[in-house]
C-alpha cells in the first residue's frame, strides 16, 4: 500500500499574516480615508467614525492579502518581492485567499450594517477592482496596468467621506482624482529603477513595454497635470490658506523632480541591486537611476503633506458628535 503524504505543516508566524495585509500600503489609505470622513463634515458618531475606518483599514489589508494570494507566483521572481508571506512559502496560496475574503467580507458587512452601504458597496467595489480587475485582468495585459488600476488605491478618500454623509460628492472625486493622477508619477518612478524585476515576471510596466525614455516624458507629463489638480482644492473651497501654501510649494518641488528626472538617463542601465545580484532596497541605486528615486520618495512625502494640510484645515470644524453628549 502507498504510504500516505505527510500533512503539509503550516510555518507561518502571525507576523507573517500581518505582513499579507500590507501595512505599509494600509497607513496611507486610512490617511486619505480619514481625511475624507472629516473634510466631508457630516454628523457622524465617534464610535461609528472608529468603525468605519476600522473597515477601511481592514477592507485594504483584505485586498492586500488576496494580491499577494494571487501573485504568489509572480513575486517570487521580483527581488523587490520575493520575501513576501506566499512568495517565501510561510504562508499557503489557499490560506491567504481564505484569509483576504473573511476579512473582506467582515470589513465590508460591518461597514454597511453599522455605518452606512453607500460606503461599504464603494468599499466591496475597491476589494474587488483592486484583487480582481487589476490583479488578474490588467497586470500582465497592459502597460497601463497602473493608470487604470490606479482608481483602487484612489478610492478611500470617497469611501471615508461616504462614511460620514451617505454619499459621494464631487468634493470627494477631486481627492479621488488627485490620488488617481499621482499614481502614475509615483509608480512608474519606481519601475524605472526596478525594470529588471518586472521583466522577469513577465509584467509589461511602462519601462519594460515602452522603454526608460518613454517612461520619463510620461512621468512629466502626468506631473504637469497632477500638479494643478493637486492645488485646486484651494480654489472650490475645500482647501484653505495651509492647503493653498502647501499644495504649491509641494507641487513646484515635486514640477522640478519630475523634470530632472525627465532629463535624466534613469532607467536606461539595470538597476543597483540588480548589478551586483542581490536583494533590492527601495532607496538603493545607482547614481544614473537617483532622479527616479527621489522623485518616488518624494511623491510619498507630497502626497501625505497634501492630506495632512487638508485634515488640519478641516478638523476644527468637523462635526463628529457624541448623541449621549448633546
């Protein structure tokens, strides 16, 4: 009789299921979640303001995790990826996915039931359009993998300020297009300096389809047009004085990396850890591929510097109450 398999045991830590929730990716999307729910100024209970970004947070962890699920494969032939939970094999395709859909199915039930389904079907659409119809349809298909499915990570914002008011102004999609319209920018300078590893992958990121030259006229391209949408806020009203100052000084830096590295050659030679075959840094390159670096770093800042000018403006006059209070 054949000896039957031996049970696979399960080496993952809890550190490791953290991990598969992105957390990184997390913070920023319960940044602009929070900032949508107070810009929006509804009446909105504290304790269900908590929940609500509980939700948010939990809902993109979900869909962090179902990526990684997904993309099991594939990040194991990326540098840049290949310690990830399910990429390493600490963690089971199976168990992932089993993982991201509980916790995409609490996030968005909770969110519905307790605060409003406005918000919880904008989230469900976020989960979905980010696992699904990024991961599996527009990653390997298309150059424009990051525009299109740029409208994923764009949405907390929408989703907090449905949180607080049951809808979704256009007040809202203007936060939403600014995250929509750096993510380009942002995304395709990282790729310059880390082509090598989309091109073993098999993923048709602008520098592997298009070329690095390419790739740098359109990263200032969609810088002259991030840049203005960016600063508007300060013009309709949802922005003040803080935001106008910011916005500006923020935009023309991040005009004159975008611009640099358009002039520069970055991208045109393999990537510093790819040169000396280890694992590689986020910050780490060569001298030629520093413009690409530091305009992706910077985006970070910018982007956050925008959000936190907008919070800081309008927390005062959010009206987050307590019923029992009044």
């Amino acid at each position: 009789m054949p000896t039957p398999a031996a049970p696979v045991v399960s080496t993952a830590q809890p550190e490791d299921y953290f991990q598969l929730l992105k957390p990184r990716v997390m913070s920023l999307v319960i940044f602009t979640a929070v900032t949508g729910l107070v810009a929006a100024g509804g009446d909105i209970d504290p304790l269900l303001a908590a929940i609500a970004v509980l939700c948010i947070a939990v809902g993109a962890g979900a869909a962090g995790a179902l990526n990684m699920a997904l993309e099991g494969e594939t990040d194991a032939l990326m540098r840049r990826t290949r310690g990830r939970p399910v990429a390493a094999g600490r963690v089971r395709r199976d168990d992932a996915l089993t993982y991201g859909a509980v916790l995409s199915l609490f996030s968005v039930m909770l969110l519905g039931m307790a605060v409003n389904w406005v918000a919880a079907g904008l989230l469900a659409l976020t989960i979905a359009y980010y696992a699904g119809f990024y991961t599996l349809l527009l990653k390997r298909r298309t150059p424009q993998n990051i525009v299109i499915g740029g409208a994923a990570g764009a949405l907390p914002p929408v989703i907090g300020w449905a949180a607080a008011t049951g809808s979704a102004p256009w007040q809202a999609w203007l936060l939403f297009l600014i995250i929509f319209l750096w993510t380009p920018p942002h995304s395709w300078a990282l790729a310059l300096y880390s082509a090598g590893d989309y091109a073993r992958a098999g993923i048709p990121m602008m520098p592997v389809a298009r070329g690095a030259k390419s790739t740098r006229l359109q990263i200032w391209l969609y810088s002259l047009v991030f840049v203005p949408v960016a600063i508007l806020p300060a013009f309709v009203g949802l922005g003040g004085l803080i935001y106008l100052a910011a916005s500006v000084a923020g935009g023309l830096a991040f005009l004159a990396l975008a611009f640099r590295l358009w002039r520069s050659r970055a991208g045109d030679a393999p990537d510093k850890a790819e040169a000396v075959g280890r694992e590689a840094a986020l910050y780490d390159v060569r001298a030629e591929a520093k413009p690409a670096r530091d305009l992706f770093a910077f985006s970070i800042l910018y982007l956050m510097l925008l959000f936190a000018a907008l919070l800081i403006e309008r927390l005062p006059a959010s009206q987050v109450v307590c019923p029992s209070c009044v």
